[in-house]
C-alpha cells in the first residue's frame, strides 16, 4: 500500500509542476490516503438539494429556503420520527450555503444572515442529535452555483471542515480550468482530509465530470474517495430514475467491480416522497438502490412526507439488503420481454433478487421464473426460503431448485426479493 501510494504522489507531483497546488503538495506527501475506516456500508441520510435547490430567499419562503433553521428542523424530525434509528445519520447540507466570499484568513464562512450562529454551532447541534453533519464544496473555482471553490485552497477548506465539526464532504466538480485540475484536486482533498486526522467521508463527482472528456480509472477513484457519482443529476421525474439505471445496465460491467466496503457507486438521492413518482415508481427506486448497494441519500421534506413513503424508506427489510455487510453491489443478469431481473449476493449465502417490470401502460405483469437460475444457479440448490420484500411482505415459502416462481409486477413497478439457502 505504501509503496502503491508513493508512485500515485510522485506521478501527481510531476503533473502539478506548473499549478499553484505544487507549491505545497509536498506538505501532504506520506498522508495516507484514503482508507479511512469510513462507509463500510453505503451511506445514509438527508441531503437537501433535489428538493430545496438553491433556494435564498428567507424573507418570502422561510421554511423552504436553505438556512441554519431548515436543517435543526431535520435534524429534529430524523430523531423524533425514526429516521435516526432505521439507519439515516448524516444530515448534509449541498450548494448555497456559503456567503459569497471568504473571510480575512482566506477560509469559507457561512451565509451570515441565513446560518447566523455558523456551521460549527449547527454541528454541535446535529451532533447533540446522536447524527452526523455533511457539507458541499467544489473541486474548481466556484462551486455550481458560483459560490467560491476550493481550488487553491484545499489545506485550508479541509481543516476548516475539521474544526467546524464536519463528517462527510460533497465536493462537487464544476468551474475547473482543465482535466488534469479535476482530477488532482480530486486526490489532493482526500489526502488533506485525511491529514486532518477528522473522519470525514469523502463523496466525490470524479467520473461525472471526467466521463465526457475521457474513461474514468476507478481504481484511482476508489483509491481515494468513499462514494462517487457517475451519472446525471436525479430529478424527481420517472424519466429521470429510468435514466440512471439504463446508464448503470449499460455500464455496469465498468462499475460493478469496484464497489464494496469504504467505496460505493453514487445514483444519487432517493427522491421517495416527492411529487414525481408513482408507487410503484418510488418502490422501483427504494428496490434498485438496495440491489445497486447504492447511499441512501433522501431529497424530501419530512415535515410533510406520507406514512406510505415514510415505511417505504424506513423499511428494515429492504434497508437490510442495502446495508449488507457483504459489501457486493448487484447487477442486471437478465432481460427477457419487458422484465430486467437483477440480482445481488448478499452475506451467509443469501441473495436479493428485484425484478423490474418495464412495461408503463396495461396492468399487473405475469412473470414466470425457474429458481434454479438465480443467485447463479447457487441461491436455492438444493431449496430456499423465499420472501417478498416488496411491494409488500409476503413469505411464499421453501422453494426447491427445480421448481419455477411465479409473480406479477405491476407497470413500472418492481418485486423484490430475498432467498435464503435452506
């Protein structure tokens, strides 16, 4: 590991020779990278941007608008209505929450007038709450919304993440000069975080934003980031979440590989609970996010979120697909008429199976299925006991091997599954 670690730092000290960064990368030389001991399960918890955005203005929406108030606000409800307990912990904070330029000593500092007792007072808070603070920077000059970036600043920004009490870091990637920026601003934050000596997940948009120019290396990725985004944005549109996991299908054989304990894919947030999903829709979601071992990152207002969509994302069943410490991420093994069926090993010999339907129009889908085929042939040889997770809790009992599984699915909805060796 150490001498793996050594090559990347030289390799990237010879690229910085005519960047600012140059001038004191040498001062992190022999930090550890990343292995951090962190998300050695997918991360979960409330991040605001998908259902908050960018909203500044306080004096007209102040319940919607992104300020010190909003997250205590959270906070409070991830405790008091069993968000804490059924495993979301980290309450991050995404764009818009800095003031438009740093204070004297060159460091970030919060919106006076919409984070008036700072960040490191909303901290403590959070974290009198049993929970965990994120926050959102960006790897160029500014960050998406052109509020300042860290460039240049990396040692700085890290430390004052430190000292505010900081637990997971977002660091976006847009306004960078050029590739080779993005990506050794990428591996010099996560080696100025580590230098910190806080733990801090470290949630990265590397392959999003290189993917375009040329292939991401995700062994260098997950070398030095907990979790990373691959694809676009969620929005909280059915159009959107099929997007995702076509691109994931189609690239799965890049990704899937790399995934496991400390190192996840990203399909960003969990937009359950929102306006543009059906049931069955936001069951799809839930369902395929467990089987991807994706972080469960909710974009809502729980202020005002249904009982259906809270059970459905406080699901203990489903929550322990996602959570599982096997660390595997799932994959798309087959598609066959309008049915993808995915699958995912889990630890002690189980499997969770999803099978999606992809038809949107008629009714309930009749699927046929022989049981030998799942798991790869392994999850019920000789039999298994078979319970539907979702779209509600059914235990269809012990299946041999030879013996075939009947189901229906609703339009673009999705049944899911665990099998347990017997």
């Amino acid at each position: 590991m150490a001498l793996k670690l050594l090559s990347l730092d030289m390799r990237l000290v010879c690229e910085l020779e005519l960047s600012p960064l140059a001038l004191v990368f040498w001062s992190i030389l022999g930090v550890r990278a990343l292995n951090n001991g962190l998300a050695r399960t997918p991360t979960m918890g409330w991040l605001h941007w998908e259902r908050f955005m960018c909203n500044l203005d306080c004096q007209e929406e102040p319940d919607a608008c992104i300020s010190e108030q909003l997250f205590m606000q959270m906070a409070e409800l991830m405790v008091s209505d069993g968000w804490k307990d059924a495993g979301y912990e980290y309450l991050c904070i995404d764009d818009c929450w800095m003031a438009p330029q740093r204070d004297s000593k060159g460091r970030l500092q919060a919106d006076p007038q919409r984070f008036p007792s700072g960040i490191k007072h909303l901290a403590n808070y959070v974290h009198s709450k049993g929970l965990k603070l994120g926050i959102y920077a960006d790897v160029g000059n500014k960050t998406c919304a052109g509020f300042p970036g860290s460039f240049g600043s990396y040692d700085i920004d890290a430390q004052t993440f430190a000292d505010w009490g900081v637990d997971l870091l977002k660091f976006d990637g847009c306004h960078c000069d050029s590739i080779v920026s993005l990506e050794n601003g990428y591996r010099y934050m996560s080696l100025a975080l580590n230098k910190t000596g806080r733990s801090i997940v470290y949630s990265c948009e590397w392959p999003l934003y290189l993917r375009p120019f040329h292939k991401p290396n995700y062994t260098d990725i997950q070398y030095y980031c907990n979790h990373w985004r691959n694809f676009d944005d969620v929005y909280d549109s059915w159009e959107s979440i099929k997007s995702i996991l076509a691109w994931t299908v189609i690239n799965q054989k890049e990704i899937v590989e790399v995934a496991g304990p400390g190192s996840w894919n990203d399909p960003d947030m969990l937009v359950i609970g929102n306006f543009g999903l059906s049931w069955d829709q936001q069951v799809t979601q839930m369902a395929l996010w467990a089987i991807m071992a994706a972080p469960l990152l909710m974009s809502n207002d729980l202020r005002q979120i249904s009982s259906q969509a809270k059970a459905l994302l406080q699901n203990e069943d489903v929550i322990a697909i996602n959570q599982d410490p096997l660390g595997k991420q799932g994959y798309c093994f087959r598609k066959e008429k309008q049915v993808e069926v995915w699958e995912r090993p889990l630890s002690n010999l189980a499997w969770a199976v999803a099978l999606r339907n992809l038809q949107e129009v008629g009714g309930p889908y009749p699927y046929t299925i022989q049981v030998s085929s799942l798991g790869r042939g392994l999850a019920c040889n000789p039999g298994c006991i078979i319970t539907q997770l979702l779209p509600e809790k059914v235990h269809l009992g012990f299946y041999e091997w030879t013996l075939t599984l009947k189901t229906r699915i609703n339009p673009s909805g999705t049944v899911l599954l665990r099998l347990e060796r017997f």
